[in-house]
C-alpha cells in the first residue's frame, strides 16, 4: 500500500474500491452515481483489478424477469424430452461483482429481486414450470445514471452499503492507485481479528440516528466498513480514521437531515474544491466517555462532509436543467404478459412456447404412433435425442398482453378564502374518496392547490394513497384565487402526462372566484380574464376534465370556467362528499 | 442451510412478534399483514417464525399435506378416499414463499410438463398453494403482487380450496393456510378485498432510542460474523419459545371464552363501525389465542383491548376528514367504551 497525498475526492473512490473488494456481499454493493463515463470505467476497471475478478457481468435494466431468475431451458428442453431449467443471471453470478446498469430504470420486480439477492443470498423461483431454490450471493455496484429527480430504488440503495457519487469528478481528480490486489489478500487475512470497539458502535449508530437514517442497514455497513478499512490499513484496531471513512462513505451519502451542531458551520463555498484530506482533529480535553469523544470528533468533521454532499447536489441539480431525455423510454411498455391464450399466430401475437408446448405434451405418444404406425423403435420411453415433438395448429398458445394506459386524475383545488372555508373539508372529503376510487382503477393521482398569489403542485403523480393524503392533510386554506395560475399548473402537467403517454383527466373544485391575474396582482377583472384565457389554452390539450362549484349558492361564474375548458359543470351546493363522489363518478363515465 | 435469523433475538417490534406468534397458534384468524417502511425488520421477522414452528401430523406422501386425523370431507381426493387409515409422518409446519414474478402456473398448479413429455401422461403438478395447505404462505411486497396472481389468492383464501382447471386438468385440493404479506406502504396500497382478507395487521417502524439501536446493530453484527454460534447462542429461548406455542396450539380449544366477552367485541366493532363479521370473529379468536399463549384459561377484557389495533386497524371505514391514525382511533374507542363509566 502506498500512501500519497491524492485529492479526497479519488481518495475516497479507491477506498470504496478497496472496500467492496474486499468486502462483498457482506455490505451488499455500491450505490453509484455517475454519469458514464472514463472516470467511472476507469474506476470499474479498478474495483475488477482489486477483486480479482477476469470480468464484471452486467444485468442490463431492461433484462425480463425469466433471465434474470431462470426458468425453462427450451432448447435442452425439446432435446431432451423433459423439463431442462434454465440457470438465471443472479444465480450464475453467485459469489461475483455484478453490475446492475442504468440502476434508477430498473423495473421494480427486478429490484425485489436483487433486494432478496442482497438479503438472504438466496432467491426463490416459481416460474415457468421451474421451482427452486438458488444460492445468489452477488456483490452489487448499481450503476446510478439518473439525473433530476431520478434515482435507484430506496429499497436498493438501503442495501448497498458504500455509496460514491462522481458526478462532479472528472478525469483530472483520478490520481495514483492505492491499492494492489496483494493488499486486498492482506487485508482479507487479517479482517477477522479487526477489533471494532462497543463506544465505537454506539457512536456511529448514534450518529446515523442523528442524520435521520431510520434503517439500521447502512449502520450495520458501516460497521463492517470500518473494520475493513482498518484490515486495509494494516491495522487491528478501528481508529478515528476508519470511522470517519466509513461516515463518509456508508453514512453521510444516506443522510436525511443535519444533525444538531452547536457551533455554527462554515460558509458554503461556491465551487467544489480539492481539499486535504481530513484528518480527525486532534482533541485535546478529555471529555467524560470515550464514545462521547467520538462523537464529538465525527461532529466536528460533519459540516465538511456534509458540504461535500450538499456541493455536489447542487452541483447535479445544475445539470439536471437540460431537460429529461429519458422520459419516454419509461412508457415504452407495452403491457405485461398476462398469460396465454389458444390462438392463431399468423394474426400477429407473440407465440408462447411454453404454453404451446405444454398443450402438445400429453398428445404426444399418440401423435407419434398416427405419424409412424409401423415403425417399430417408436417406443415413448426410450429418451432418443432424435425424437420429435408433433405440434399441431391447435396447440399453439399466444401470449396476452394487458396494455394499460396508465392514467392520472388530478385534482385541483382552490383553497382560498373565498372557497375555503366552508368547503375545504368537503373538498378534501371528497378527493379522498375519489383516492381510493383511483386506487381500484389503479390510476396515478396528483394534487395542486392553489391560494395567494401562486399555484403549487403538493402532490407530484403517484400511486401512494399515503402521500395523497398527507399532501391533502397538510393543505392550509386562505387567501385570494389565483385561478389563472392553477389552470396553467394543469397545462403544465397535462402536457407532460401526454408526452409520457398517460391519459390525464383533471377535476377542478372551485366556486370560481378568480381575482389574481397572471402577474400576481389582485385584480377581480384581470384575474377572471386570464383564467379563462388560461381555461381554453387548456382545453386545446387533450386532457379532459370537470369543474365542481363548491360555491354556496351556484355561481355563473364556475359555469363559465367549464364551458371554456369544455369540460363538464357540476354544482354541488351543500354536497358532502359521498354526493361529491357519485357526481364525479357520474360525470367521469 | 441458509440459517434464519432467531426470533427470540429481535428486538423490540412486540406488536409485530405477538401477530405472528398468534397466528401460530391459531391458523384460523387469518393472516397477518405487516407494513412498514425498510429496515423495520419485517422479513427478517417473519422468517425467524418458520424455525419456530411444531410439528404436524400429515399423511405420509401427501401433496397436499392432509391431516390423518380429520374428516375426510375436508381432504384431498386421494387421502378422501374411503378405506383403511393412511400412514402418517410429522412435518414442521412448512413456511413457503410466493416470490414476485411467479407465474400462476405454479402458484395454483399446472399440467406436470415432465411426467406429460416423458410418458405422455396428464398429471398435475402441484403448485405453491398445495404446498402451503396448513402451513404459511408468505408474500414479501405483497404490495406488488399482480393482479392475477391476488385473484388467485382471494379466491382460494375464501374457499380455503383450490380449484385447478386449465390444460385440460380437473382437479381440486384443500388449500388452507396463513397468508402472511409484508410491504412498504409508500410504494401503493393493497387491494381492500386482499387487505380484508388478512385477520391482524400491524405497523412497524424503526426504533428511534439510541439504546435500542445499538442492541440492534450488536446483535445484528453478531449474528453476521458467526451464524451458527449465534443460532446455538440463543437455542434455548428459541426452544423455550417453541414448546409455548405447541402448548398454546393444543390448550386453544379449552381456553374459555365468557359470553360478555362477544358481546364486548360486537360493541367495539359496532362502535368502530367496521363491516361484516369477520372483525369481531377475529377479535375474539385473537383474544382466546393470546390467553392461551400466555397459558391462561380464559380469555379477558385485557387480551381483547390489547390486540383489538392489530385486529380492527385495517378495517376501518376512512373517514376522509378524520386524519388520526387508524391506532389512535381504535385506542380512542375503546377508552371511550371501557374507562369513562361507558360500561
């Protein structure tokens, strides 16, 4: 091992080389964020060198499940004459350095899958005729591409012990190897005698409390990291040092919130910058405990730490603004396999072999016996290779497909003084019950309310029944109608939902009032003037949707913000919501 | 030869401990639901169960795990058959596992390829519900299961009978078992009528005392460096454990439950407003299987209060402008109905 004076930055990407390398499946992986790249290839290259590894095997984000987990070996199968498994990616990759590519696209059946993976070291199959259990003890570098607010699965990246972001590296921060692959051997040698003390633990666990870590999984990483990177520093026990790295490498990236510091941090800096690499500050008051000592130290060297980490978030959301690229490929489903139907393949379909084959199994020896009468070695049970399999027209399956538009509603809710007061609740009531009604249908739901000046969306498109009604339970009411700015926040969206090739129907649940234009100022006439301008910029787009007058007495007004967004009026005074709901529910079909 | 993490070694997570052990004891309540967001320890939980669980008596060869000592009407065709006594082994109560992405052909049982390819013969493979019959079936982000796969589930759930007819197959064999699901609520909900389905449910959240923590994390890292010393470790509170359920199993029958005690439970649930029977029919089974576990006769007002969250939480109607907790709310009801002089 040699030691040089290299910038924190690669430091640290080669520690956490070192580490999985020498730690595996035991932390579970790497949560990589990187955009590709030389830095990441040359760092790849590395983790390879150091793990000993000929090659990295890929699971690409796009891999069908059969592959992934195995299932029927067709080829062997017909060969054969009997049932052949077929052995899955994970399962050949057991005991190996895999690399999951495009982590944040990976559909969330595979992710369950690597969690298990991670997990247990086991995954079950019950696919395809196949059933078992297989050893899949893989160490995981998940290859996080995502930009804005695209990230790797939160189930996954709990798993993966080391997190390194290298989006603000670039070629000139590589600098000299650490580590050789000898070291990595030393290292292995001599981790079982590593020493990590309980004041030790207690601190890091007490600290990952402190950051607002709930799961007790990158805790138990960093455990394991410091004593790794005690072993690699050709150490028995774990120092100031080793704890620090692991905060930095297991913890800080995990952090949900700034612990409580006494003293004020540091003034951000602009710019990332290289800096030393932090050495723990010497203290030299002997405070009462050995783990509040630590404690302390970790503190002091957190404002840097997490500076790093808030630096380079910055510095992602900085790119992010190019726009997202990606969006589409998302919707490019089309539908899941929801098993097979007897059916003709020459009117297009996908043939399922498996299901074909099954149907023309038990016909077989019959079959055979009407193609070959006299042939005399024509027995079924002498397993030939030679032996044909006789399928018929009939027999052939074709696979069904469930193509689901997915779809949104969105609600839209005017929570202003004039609105709100009275019918808030019901509105709220109401959009509730409309929740769970999406939820059977399966759509997405969205939330924008609107009040003073600005529209906002609370509730970004989801599937979470939970954080609709958080976003709901946390609507404040009052203040002036921003009509104007709602509708163009729905516009917004709908755009965007039809890009993604989601049908998007909004419900609307206002009395109508608009008083504050486009600008901002209140202004009755002008506020009235740009929602409907707003209103028929909308219904140009191709979302539909309702207005409901939650006005006490029914207004001209709401009425005319319907007829300009061609959508449906519904008056509800003194409606509760189970009213509200029927009327929706009405109108909607 | 995966060595599971021991039960008794959890810690904290009572509420979760408790549903699961009940659920051992009587496999009638139905199932336990338990949500959570992650590293709350659900699946570790449920899997430490399995290397708790006693023996069964099961007739020997059976698919389908047939009990030898039970009425024919409720067996499978081959164990139906009349005749003399079949042989019988004991079984650990098998704990199977549903993964996400099974294909329904092995869930419920399908034409078995090989004996068909080979012989040409139609014979039915069994799937993972034959399996699961009188045993555990257990769902990990039961959240994302699909949809076809849930209608299987509910259907045989309510029949406690699977129903196999594709392929040309006509079959049909007992199917009842204790439907355990794990999830993480932020990633969608479950479908009402599965949820319903479930008898207990319970929230699980990650610990926020330091002390806690740390135990956590030290045994956590014990375990993990050495397995099978940590197994041995704890062996005897795993076998103390055991044997209280297997008591608890077969004293289940003569824990009394006093008449006051249904009436009690219809009161609660009228209160709460919850629909059907099923509420208070598991309420008062949960109650009976908790005084057995703790080895009383007769089951109190005190066991049914105390599991009465896991057993009506996720049966309450949503009341849109009530944003409580579905916990609170049930704790509020019963202190309204049992501490203020309502009774």
């Amino acid at each position: 091992m040699v030691e040089t004076d290299t910038t924190p930055l690669w430091t640290d990407a080669e520690w956490a080389a070192a580490l999985i390398a020498l730690l595996g499946h035991s932390v579970g992986g790497v949560h990589l964020r990187s955009p590709p790249g030389p830095v990441r290839d040359y760092w790849l290259e590395r983790v390879r060198h150091l793990s000993g590894q000929s090659h990295l095997r890929k699971v690409p984000a796009s891999i069908p499940e059969g592959r992934l987990l195995g299932g029927i070996d067709l080829a062997a199968t017909l060969k054969h004459g009997r049932p052949v498994a077929e052995t899955g990616l994970l399962e050949e990759c057991d005991r190996q350095m895999v690399i999951a590519a495009m982590a944040e696209r990976l559909p969330r059946n595979s992710v369950h899958h690597l969690c298990t993976a991670l997990d247990s070291g086991r995954i079950a199959i019950a696919r395809d005729g196949v059933e078992r259990a297989c050893s899949v003890r893989v160490t995981l570098i998940a290859q996080d591409e995502g930009t804005e607010e695209e990230f790797a699965h939160s189930a996954l990246t709990d798993r993966l012990g080391l997190a390194l972001d290298m989006t603000v590296m670039g070629i000139h921060d590589v600098e000299d190897e650490i580590f050789t692959h000898t070291d990595i051997k030393r290292a292995l040698a001599r981790i079982e005698r590593v020493v990590i003390t309980q004041a030790q633990q207690s601190a890091l666990t007490a600290l990952s409390l402190s950051l607002g870590i709930g799961s007790p999984r990158p805790t138990l990483a960093a455990l394991k990291v410091a004593r790794g990177s005690a072993a690699l520093r050709g150490d028995d026990a774990v120092t100031e040092e080793d704890i620090a790295r692991a905060l930095r490498l297991c913890l800080l990236p995990k952090a949900e919130r700034l612990p409580d510091i006494s003293e004020t941090p540091p003034e951000p800096e602009s710019e990332p910058e290289p800096r030393e690499d932090s050495e723990p500050p010497p203290t030299s008051e002997q405070p009462p405990s050995e783990e509040d000592r630590l404690l302390e130290a970790m503190m002091t060297q957190l404002p840097e730490g997490l500076l790093e980490q808030l630096q380079s978030r910055a510095a992602r959301l900085r790119q992010s603004t190019a726009g997202s690229a990606g969006a589409q490929h998302r919707h490019q489903q089309r539908g899941r396999p929801t098993g097979a139907l007897r059916g003709d393949h020459r009117r297009g379909g996908r043939v399922n072999i498996l299901a074909t084959l099954r149907a023309a199994a038990p016909w077989q020896p019959i079959r055979r016996r009407q193609e070959a009468p006299d042939s005399s070695e024509e027995t079924p049970r002498d397993g030939q290779p030679l032996r044909k399999i006789e399928i018929r027209s009939d027999d052939i399956h074709i696979t069904r497909f469930q193509q689901r538009r997915e779809s949104l509603t969105l609600f839209v809710v005017d929570a202003s003084g004039s609105a709100a007061m009275q019918r808030l609740a019901e509105a709220k009531g109401a959009v509730e019950l409309l929740l769970a009604d999406c939820y059977v249908r399966r759509d997405q739901v969205a939330l924008i309310a609107f009040r003073n000046e600005t529209a906002e969306l609370l509730l970004p498109p989801t599937r979470s029944l939970v954080r609709a009604k958080r976003a709901l339970a946390a609507l404040p009411g009052g203040g002036a109608t921003p009509m104007a700015a709602a509708l163009d926040l729905t516009r917004d969206l709908a755009e965007r939902a039809s890009k993604q090739g989601t049908t998007m129907q909004y419900v609307i649940l206002t009395d109508g009032a608009a008083n504050v234009s486009r600008d901002g100022t209140r202004n009755r006439e002008a506020g009235t003037r740009d929602a409907l301008t707003a209103a028929r910029a909308l219904a140009a787009g191709p979302s539909s949707g309702l207005v409901i007058d939650t006005a006490q007495r029914p207004q001209p007004r709401a009425r005319e913000l319907a007829e300009s967004l061609r959508g449906t009026y519904i008056a509800l005074p003194k409606a509760d919501s189970q009213t509200l709901n029927r009327a929706i529910r009405a109108a909607r079909s | 030869m995966n060595i599971a993490y021991p039960f008794t070694a959890i810690v904290s997570q009572d509420d979760m401990k408790r549903a699961l052990k009940i659920a051992a004891v009587d496999p009638g309540i139905g199932g336990v639901l338990v949500l959570g967001e992650r590293g709350t320890g659900k699946s570790t939980t449920i899997r430490a169960l399995a290397a708790l669980l006693p023996k069964i008596d099961v007739v020997s060869g059976c698919a389908y795990h047939c009990d030898p000592h039970s009425p024919r009407p409720g067996l499978c065709s081959q164990c139906g058959k009349p005749g003399e006594t079949p042989d019988s082994s004991a079984l650990t109560i098998p704990v199977v596992d549903l993964p996400l992405g099974s294909t329904e052909d092995r869930v419920v049982g399908a034409l078995d390829i090989e004996r068909a390819l080979v012989n040409g013969e139609k014979a039915f493979q069994p799937g993972l519900l034959a399996q699961a019959n009188r045993g555990f079936l257990y769902v990990d982000e039961v959240n994302l299961l699909e949809d076809h796969i849930v209608d299987a589930l509910l259907d045989v759930a309510a029949s406690g009978e699977n129903v196999v007819e594709r392929e040309g197959l006509s079959v049909r064999h007992p199917a009842r078992f204790v439907l355990v699901g794990s999830g993480n609520p932020e990633e969608g909900e479950l479908r009402p009528q599965l949820q319903d389905r479930f008898g207990l449910s319970v929230d699980v959240r990650t610990p926020s005392e330091v002390a806690t923590r740390v135990e956590i994390i030290q045994l956590r890292e014990a375990f993990d460096r050495d397995r099978n010393a940590f197994r041995k470790k704890w062996a005897r509170k795993e076998g103390a454990l055991r044997r209280k359920i297997q008591s608890a199993r077969s004293a289940l029958d003569q824990v009394d439950t006093p008449a006051n005690l249904l009436e009690t439970a219809a009161r609660l649930c009228l209160a709460l407003g919850t629909d059907g029977l099923r509420g208070e029919l598991t309420l008062v089974r949960s109650a009976r299987a908790l005084a057995a576990l703790e080895g009383k006769e007769t089951a109190t007002l005190a066991h049914l209060k105390s599991i009465a969250p896991s057993v009506l939480r996720h049966r309450l109607r949503r009341d849109p402008l009530d944003e409580s907790s579905a916990d609170s709310r049930v704790q509020r009801v019963i202190a309204e109905l049992f501490d203020h002089g309502g009774d």
